[in-house]
C-alpha cells in the first residue's frame, strides 16, 4: 500500500510505477547533467515526440500506401523505403524545435544539419531514424537508435568518441512500443500507453544476463567472415546455442538485453570494416548494453573508446553479456 493510500484508508488499486511518464522520470536524471537547466529532458521528451509519430506511421503503413521504396538510395548506397524518408523528415522537424537541440546527424543525410539554436545548453543528437527498414513489408521488427552529445562552446560541432555520449536509447516499434534509455542513472524501458499518450516506465536499473544460450548473426555471410568468427560459430553449434537475427538491430540487442546472449555484425568480404555505422547504431547501442553491464567491442577494443574519422564510418560489432562478448573476442583476437 502506498504512503498515500494509507493515508486515505484503503489500497491503490494501480502500482504507483505504471503511473511514472518519461517526463516525470527525466527530472531524476537532470542531477547526472550539471548544468543541464532541463536541457536533456527537453531533448529526450523531443525523441519521445518524434517516436509517438512514427509509431504511428507505421501503424497505418499499408493503409496509407507508405510501404515499398522511393526508388532512390541514401548516403549509405542503401536502397530508401518510404518510411525512412519519413521518419527521417519527422526526426528532423521534432528535434529542430527543441531549442536545446543545435546539431543533428541522420543516418539517411550527407552532412550534420545545424538547427539554429542557441540555448545555453545544447545537444547534437545522431540517430538512425528507421532500423531494420527492410523488414516493413512483412511488418517486422523496426526501430529508432538515438545518441546524446553535449556541444561544447560554440561553432561546429565536433565528433566524440562513444563514451562522451550524455545520453542514448532505442525505441523498438512491435506488438508494443518500447523505449530503452540510459541517461546517467541505469537502463530503463519504457512502454507507449497509446490511451495516455505518454512513455510509461515499466522497468528500471535493467541488467543484462552475465551469459546467454543465443547468438545474433547473419549466418549467410559466414563464408567471408574471418577465421576467429567462423571458429566461435562452431563453438556455438557444438554447445547447441541457438541463432536469432531479426534483420534488425534493435530487435536482436532488445531481446539480449533482456534475455542474454551476443550480437556479431563481423567484418566481410563485402564490408570488411563491417557494415554497421559507428556513430547511428554501435555507439548508442553499445552505450545502452555497457551501462546495463554488459559489454560492446569491435574485435580490436571498445566500441565506445573509438575515435570518429567521419560522420558515417563503420566498424565491426561484438555486444551482449559480457561471458558470450569475452568469449568471441577470444577467438578473434
């Protein structure tokens, strides 16, 4: 029974957590950034606007005729769905009016777009705005990844090693809408009341499993991957793991964080600096899974002690409970 109920002499009917918005838990996090003047709840309640729209987008998908491609690609040499352009366009638009928000980087754009801004405090905030977006015909597992950086000074903006980043998180779009987010106190997930209208929090201080029985890999690659991860393949077959790839990262990394187990994006033949971007989906993820004391690496080191070269470089991937990451980095080094 809650102190309140008590006091009026009968028991809540409603758990007082089910009741906590991402707004109300943004104020805890203001003490992890000095300064900060509501700054980066600002930033964050400006993703949770953005990820309500393309919730909603993608719930309405077929019936609006948003599926399929533009018949373009974007910086990547990726082939651009509908929705990317989309949620791209809603990323910019949401954080471009959050005045604490001064730099912004897309997975889908050439350049850093400069918003104009000028508040005391301001973020840059990178973000893929679509993940996984090949799989919206078969309405698969899709998501937003997001990173966090404090501008410091004035004038552009320079790119910052992972561990700089001030906050990251992911919304996973599926039978629900998720939101995971590390900001300065722990991992949390949050869940879209879609009647409120609100990111309600369903769990805090999450903690990856120190081991898993799974392992996350686009096996049709195995071919061209190096000795090592073809030797931990194996070692995973004769242990009698089992494989999981949802064709989406933040598919796969939720449900390791929650269930334990690894996530190899390994170099290849035809990427053999891998094929995941370093500053859109290894940064932000490996933050989110080392801050829930698990581990993220490259094969080489620390994905989040890598300094940036350009905005959109790639890097191989390794993340998950730290026995499984250890027992990859291993046989691959």
């Amino acid at each position: 029974m809650t102190e309140a109920a008590a006091q009026t002499g009968r028991a809540s009917t409603i758990a007082p957590q089910y009741l906590l918005t991402l707004q109300t838990h943004m104020l805890t996090e203001e003490p992890a950034h000095p300064g900060s003047d509501g700054a980066i709840s600002a930033t964050v309640g400006a993703i949770a606007t953005a990820a309500k729209a393309i919730a909603s987008k993608l719930r309405n998908a077929r019936l609006e005729d948003v599926l399929g491609t533009v018949g373009s690609e974007n910086v990547q040499g990726e082939e651009q769905q509908k929705l990317d352009v989309i949620a791209d366009d809603i990323m910019i638009a949401a954080l471009s009016a959050c005045p604490s928000v001064s730099v912004l980087g897309s997975e889908e754009d050439d350049h850093l777009i400069y918003t104009g801004n000028e508040a005391s405090t301001r973020y840059a905030v990178l973000f893929d705005p679509l993940d996984g977006s090949s799989n919206l015909d078969i309405a698969g597992s899709v998501g937003t990844i997001f990173s966090i950086f404090k501008v410091q000074g004035s004038g552009d903006y320079t790119l910052q090693a992972g561990n700089e980043q001030a906050a990251a998180g992911y919304v996973l779009y599926g039978s629900s809408t998720v939101m995971v987010l590390t900001a300065g106190t722990g991992v949390h997930m949050f869940v879209l009341d879609t009647a409120l209208g609100e990111f309600i929090r369903v769990a805090h201080g999450l903690t990856i499993p120190s081991k898993g029985k799974t392992y996350s890999v686009n096996e049709a690659n195995e071919g061209s991957f190096p000795e090592g991860y073809r030797n931990y393949l194996a070692a995973c077959h004769a242990k009698g793991y089992s494989g999981r790839y949802a064709g989406a990262m933040v598919g796969d990394v939720h449900r390791l964080l929650l269930k334990g187990g690894v996530f190899l994006y390994p170099p290849t033949g035809k990427a053999p600096n891998g094929k995941l971007r370093l500053m859109y989906e290894c940064n932000p993820m490996g933050k989110v899974v080392v801050d829930a004391g698990g581990l993220a690496e490259t094969g080489q080191g620390a994905i989040l002690d890598v300094a940036p070269q350009e905005l959109h470089q790639r890097v191989p991937v390794i993340v998950g409970s730290p026995d499984d990451v250890r027992d990859v980095v291993d046989a691959v080094s």
